[in-house]
C-alpha cells in the first residue's frame, strides 16, 4: 500500500508560505498532518519540516487546545 495524503484544508501564512491540514497514510497507519509549505524557486508549494503529525485518537485534545487557544485570545 502506497503513502498518501488527503488534503482537508489550506490557508496562506503569508506571500510565500502556506499551511495544509491533510489526512495522510504512512506505512499504513492513518495521521492527522499539519504542516507548513513554502514555495519554491518554480513556484511550486513543497513540505517544511515546520509541522506536525499526530494520531486520529488525539483529534479531541488538539480540539480541546484550540478552543483553550482561542478562549485566551479573546
């Protein structure tokens, strides 16, 4: 079975940078992946090291993070 990903969402960072919420597979295992891309010198968005994956099972406390986050933000 071959690696993949299943983008879910994207929003641009700023003029050369993106963030990409996908579902990937690796060595058959399903992640949560949220990663920044940047864009190449061809224009082409490519993956950063800046960025995170997690598994399924930990969706409710990155829930829970963000809505911590942006109770403090308000």
């Amino acid at each position: 079975m071959a690696d993949e990903s299943t983008l879910v969402h994207s929003f641009q960072k700023n003029a050369l940078e993106e963030v990409r919420v996908s579902i990937s597979t690796y060595k058959g295992k399903k992640y949560l992946d949220i990663r920044v891309y940047y864009q190449g010198d061809d224009g082409e968005y490519k993956p950063s090291k800046k960025g995170v994956a997690l598994s399924p099972e930990l969706l409710p406390e990155l829930e829970t993070a963000l809505a911590k986050l942006k109770t403090h933000l308000e």
